[in-house]
C-alpha cells in the first residue's frame, strides 16, 4: 500500500516518495510518524544533489582554454576532495583525488578549478570508483589538445566500511594513465614529484 504525504510540491517525483514510503512499510515503520514524515523528500533531496552530474558536459568545463608561455609539461592537481555513491549498494564514498595532464607542446590550457570539476561531473552520479578515474582521463584526452592525463583517487567506501566486510578506514586506491603516463618512467617522475602515492590516502 502506498501512502501520499503531504509534501512540498514539485521538489520531488511523487512516485518516488511513495516508493520510500513503502519501503518503510515494509520494514514495519509507519512512514507518517513525526520522526520519518519527511525522510522521503530531504532523502530525494540528497539523492538529486548526489546525481547532479549526469546533467553536466565534460567538454563544456574543458572548453575554454588559454595559452601559456610554456607548455608541454605536467599540470596537476593533488588533494581534491570527492564524494561520489556506490551504484551497487547506494551508499556514499569520499576520498581525495589526483589529476594531471600534459598538454601538447605549444597547446592551451585549462583553468586551475577545472580539474575538479571535471572531476565532480563523474562523481556526482551512481559510480564505481574505477570508472570515474577512467572517466576523467577518457574527458582530458577527448577534448584537450595532451600528450598525456592520469588519474589517482583514493577513498572509503560505505560499503566496506559499515557493511558487509565491515572495514572502516580501509581505502581504495585506483589509477587510470594515458598517453605518456602509460611510460612506467614518465609515471615514476609524476608521483615522485606529487610526494608518491601514499600522498593520495
Ligand atoms: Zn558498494
């Protein structure tokens, strides 16, 4: 049985709250006690905030660039927080991320805010970890003019943490390199400078 809450019109999909409501019921809680009565909306609410990404174009953040005296050498951003939702349990992770790239010789570059915003059109979506890392590099190679992208995130997932094998503070560390980062060499002088990858944890 679906309940109809008083809500507030138009923020959320009815449907949808109907749905949480009868997972409430399922569960044997009265989706209409004072304590749950607006769980539905402000949990549809956090969701779209959480998915904001799927309406967002890589190649329009990428695409405004401008020269620099010189180029052809590596641009990288460290320490970028992240928080993205496991498409396999629906449940959040967050971590810091690491994105660089080389732009051709003579080629433009992007905007310092760029980088994490670029990563945020990925992470703000249902997502596997390894995926938005190979999202990112995928996006740098497609629509800027590089010789090179590479991509490290690290983060704690929900999911391993408070569930199932239940390890909080475990970290998954993922990479994605492209181009000349896919040289084990160039890749070694990249993390070396960044203060290797523990510096990603
Ligand atoms: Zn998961």
């Amino acid at each position: 049985m679906a309940f109809r809450l008083a809500g507030q019109p138009g923020t959320v999909n009815d449907h949808f709250r109907d749905a949480l409501c009868d997972v409430f019921t399922g569960m044997g809680l009265d989706p209409l006690s004072p304590s749950l009565v607006g769980t539905p909306d402000r949990f549809l609410r956090a969701l779209a905030e959480f998915t904001g990404g799927y309406d967002l174009d890589p190649g329009e953040i990428l695409g405004r660039t401008f020269p620099v005296e010189r180029s052809g050498y590596p641009i990288s951003v460290t320490n970028i927080p992240f928080t993205s939702v496991c498409e396999h349990h629906l449940l959040p992770f967050s971590g810091l991320a690491m994105i660089s790239y080389i732009p051709s010789e003579g080629a433009e570059v992007v905007g310092l805010s760029k980088l994490p915003r670029l990563l945020d059109i990925y992470a703000r979506r249902l997502q596997t970890q390894e995926q938005i890392t190979k999202q990112v590099t995928t996006a740098l190679d497609k629509h800027l003019d590089i010789d090179g992208a590479a991509c490290i995130l690290g983060s704690e997932h929900g999911c391993l943490a408070n569930r199932g094998a239940r390890k909080p503070g475990a970290m998954m560390v993922t990479g994605s390199f492209t181009g000349v980062y896919e040289n084990p060499e160039v890749r070694r002088d990249l993390l070396a400078m960044l203060g290797g990858p523990s510096a990603y944890r």
